[in-house]
C-alpha cells in the first residue's frame, strides 16, 4: 500500500511520526494546512502540535482553506498555540477565543486568500501541512478537497505531507489544479461549463521541497447530520416553487443553471429538495459538495458537480464507492471555485443561509448581535455578489421563537441589499427583483417574518416611512430588538411573550 501511494524513492527515508513532523514547526512560524469545511484537513501533525510541550508559546498564525475537523482548531486554540487566525472557523472554543480577543481572526472572502498571499498582504507560509492520497515525483494528489493547497505551496515553503490510507485511492484523478498568474497578467479562465478542465490532477510540488512524509489513517470528520424537518422542508418548498416558475416564465430552463449552496443543513436539505423536483440535467459549480450532491446523481437529476471540497455526513458510502461517482466530479482550488469571473460567465444561482435579514435585504452572515463572531463570511459574498440569482435562506425565528431573524435593522451587515434577489423563510419567498427599499421592506415583513413578529416589523416600517428617507429607519429603535434580546433573552416585548 505504501509503495502504491509513495511514488518517490527519495520520500521514504523521510517517513516520520506527527510528532518528529511537528517539531520542525518553529515558534512565530506562518502554517498552511490543507482543509475546507472539515474534508481533507490536514490531522496528525497539527494535533501533535497542540500536545507539544511548548503550544502556549508557538504564537503560530494559521492558514487553511476553510473549517478544520477533529477539534483541531479548538485543540490548537485551547492550547494557547495560536496568535492569528484565517480566513474561515466553526469550532466553538476557538471561536471563544476570536471573541474573547485571545485569537486574531481575519475573515475574508474564500475567493481572496490566494490573492492577497501573492501580493504580499498577507504573509506567506513558512511550512505547509497537506494531506494525499498519494505524492510522486511531480507534486501532491490531495484527498476530499483542494482549498487554497496550491496557493501555499506556490512560493515555495517547506512541506510536511500526511499521507492518509484511509482516505480512497479513486480519488486520484478528481482534482484539476489551475493557478492564474499575478494581477495584472493574469489571463481568462477557460471555464466555460462546470465540466471543463484547466489544470492538472496534482498539486505541482519539488519533492524537495518535503521536510517528511507522516503515514496516517483517519477519516475526515463527518458533516452534522440534522433531519429535514417542517421549517427546512417548507424553504425548500418555497425556492423549488419559485423556480419552477422562473422556468415557466422563461427566464431559467429545465436545467436551471449552474447551483452553488453554502455549507449547513438548511443549504444541504434545500439542495436535496431538488431530488423530487421538476428539473433534470441540473449541474453544480460550488465550493462543498455534500450529501445533497450524490442524492442528486442518484437520483438521475445531475449531471456533473465543481467543488473545492466534498463534506459529506450520512453518506460516507460515497466515499466508500468513489470510483462510481469519479467522473462525475471535479475539485478545484477555491480561488477557482469562487472565482468571480468564473461565477459571471456561468450565471450560477447561489443559495447561501443568512444568520438575519433586515426588512431591506440586507444580510447579516457572521456577527451574532454585531459583535461576536460566529464561523465567518465564507464564499457566499463571492457568489452572491457575482451570481445570476442570489437567494438567502434561514429560519423565520430562532430559540423556540424567541428570536426573529428578520429584523428592522441588521447589526451587522455582509451582503448589502444590491447584492440580494430573493430571501426565503418557512413563512414564504420574497422576490426583490426590480423592487425600491420601501417595496422590499413590505414584500420581506409581509412574506418572510413570523406572524409573531410581523405586526412589530410593520409598526416599525410604517413610523419610518412618517419620519421618511429613502430607506427609512428610527436610528432610536432600529436595533431595540436586539437589544431586548440582550436584556431579556426575547425579542418579542413582555406584553408579547406574555400572551404567546
């Protein structure tokens, strides 16, 4: 097995333990770790790293694709290992940290790291950590994603390869491994369907460039697996109803366009509601691609998926299976997946889950009450800003109800209003195209908030419009609800909560 996956003789006497790989990592040091959203993350070394003797005084800045799994990042943060942080988390005890002040955290768009790493904005990896399925005279054959992999290796650090058997080797193959040329030289991306291939199935890589190969086997962790449930059932209702009316219309085909859908059970039972569809022929071009994905080739419905990573949950047995699915796959480094030139010439309808949604359209992605952090913008600013149709799912209230996601004024806001087309609740959909702020504030209060809270909402709107404005807002009364969150834990008023 080893001779299978080790296709360089020179590697093998560089075989070592996690813990011998993590002793070349010096304190200060700048780490790039392959992984997005907990597939292909790199687990033995940076798990050595948190046990090592000397973790609190590593002041380590981390890089990764996005999300790690196996509680790494928590471990690392716990640890005291850490100094800075970026671009994307989801672990609780590091996020503890970010929002305590204890961890730096730079949340940008996925589609950026890459970019500002070539030009210096940020600084470039001293050592890289990756796991492979395999690794050969000319570079790295990666597992279950791609990330921002090719991006740190292309200025030459030290690398540490983790070799995984536990990952399959039908992987190998799957991926296609383009790296555009600096600002200003950079040519098109010759992408012109989801299926189309411009680069190589590795990552390029001097073999001597490899400090030490770690042999592991351990799975990725798996995606949480929520039931679909009525709240979830009914968005998925909603959008499937919408657009088989745009089809109708004649603004979309059977086939749709191209979708892309965030990470998260609401995106993934949405995405798995177009099993039982009116739609055939549909393809993906995304970032993650999830157990959604190989329903839906199951299911005879698509065709061919583009990620950056596959996160999967229920459906380990895909992995198990790979080679059935293999050519109906391709991953790509996310500066490719979320690029916005890529996006424009595709026309991909983006579905991305929103944290809250003000009566204007705008979208908060990240900051609980404007202030705390909670995973990070991700990429759905890279398509929403870029998509044919950008639409923005989410529960209509959260906490047993005591909390409405859609609210007067977002505390904090990722997507301006300009760059959302629809939002959809368990309540309905709201189509915002063509509509003027005080059109789309009555469409969202009328169509997406709660009945709890939707006699609230429209009192406000209507003491707004008196005052007047373009948007018009009471700045007073704009973020009580949150407020009353803070004080209460509701943000209904007690009158309210009293006769629920």
């Amino acid at each position: 097995m080893l001779s299978e996956s080790l296709r360089h003789d020179a590697l093998a006497s560089r075989l070592m333990s996690a813990e011998e790989a993590a002793s070349l990592i010096r304190p200060g040091s700048v780490v790039g770790l392959s992984g997005f959203t907990r597939a292909g993350d790199a687990k033995a070394v940076p798990a050595a790293l948190a046990r090592r003797a000397d973790a609190a005084g590593l002041g380590l800045t981390l890089a990764t694709g996005a999300s790690l799994g196996h509680g790494t990042d928590g471990a690392l943060a716990e640890a005291g290992a850490l100094a800075r942080r970026y671009p994307f988390q989801v672990d609780p005890r590091l996020r503890r940290a970010i929002n305590a002040g204890e961890v730096l955290y730079l949340d940008h768009h996925l589609s950026e790291t890459a970019d500002l790493l070539r030009a210096g904005h940020l600084p470039r990896p001293d050592v890289v950590v990756i796991e492979a399925v395999a690794v050969h005279g000319q570079g790295i054959v990666p597992t279950t994603s791609v990330g921002n992999s090719a991006a740190f290796l292309e200025h030459g650090p030290q690398v540490i390869v983790e070799l995984n058997a536990a990952q399959p080797a039908a992987l190998e193959g799957v991926h296609d491994i383009a790296t555009p040329a600096a600002w200003g030289k950079r040519l098109p991306l010759g992408i012109l369907e989801p299926a189309d291939r411009v680069g190589l199935p590795y990552l390029p890589l001097d073999p001597r460039n490899i400090l030490g190969v770690v042999r592991t086997e351990a799975e990725d962790s798996p995606a949480k697996a929520e039931p679909v449930d009525a709240t979830k059932a009914a968005i998925a209702g909603h959008l499937l109803e919408f657009l088989a009316r745009e089809v109708r219309q004649g603004r979309l085909t059977s086939s749709l366009a191209p979708l892309q859908a965030g990470i998260g059970s609401v995106a993934n039972a949405v995405l798995g509601g177009f099993a039982n569809g009116p739609f055939s022929r549909i393809t993906m071009y995304s970032e993650v691609l999830q157990d959604s994905t190989f329903d839906l080739i199951d299911a005879g419905r698509l065709v061919f998926a583009s990620g950056s990573s596959i996160t999967l949950g229920q459906r380990q047995d895909a992995l198990r299976d790979f080679a059935r699915y293999r050519d109906r796959l391709v991953l790509r480094p996310q500066e490719i997946t979320n690029s916005p030139e890529v996006l424009r010439r595709l026309g991909v309808i983006a579905l991305n889950t929103a944290l809250e949604v003000d009566i204007y359209g705008n979208v908060n992605s990240t900051h609980v009450n404007g202030s705390d952090m909670l995973n990070g913008i991700g990429g759905s600013g890279d398509f929403a800003r870029n998509a044919r149709l950008s639409v923005f799912v989410t529960p209509s209230v959260a906490k047993g109800g005591a909390l409405s996601r859609i609210v007067p004024m977002a505390s904090h806001v990722d997507h301006g209003a300009q760059d959302v087309d629809v939002v959809v609740t368990e309540q309905g959909l709201a189509d915002l195209r063509g509509l003027a702020p005080r059109e789309r504030a009555e469409r969202i209060i009328g169509q997406c908030m709660h009945p709890d809270f939707r006699p609230l909402g429209r009192d406000y709107f209507r003491a707004a419009c008196r005052r007047g404005g373009h948007a018009p807002h009471l700045l007073e009364e704009a973020l009580s609800w949150h407020l009353r969150a803070q004080q209460t834990g509701s943000m209904l008023p007690a009158a309210r909560r009293r006769a629920g």
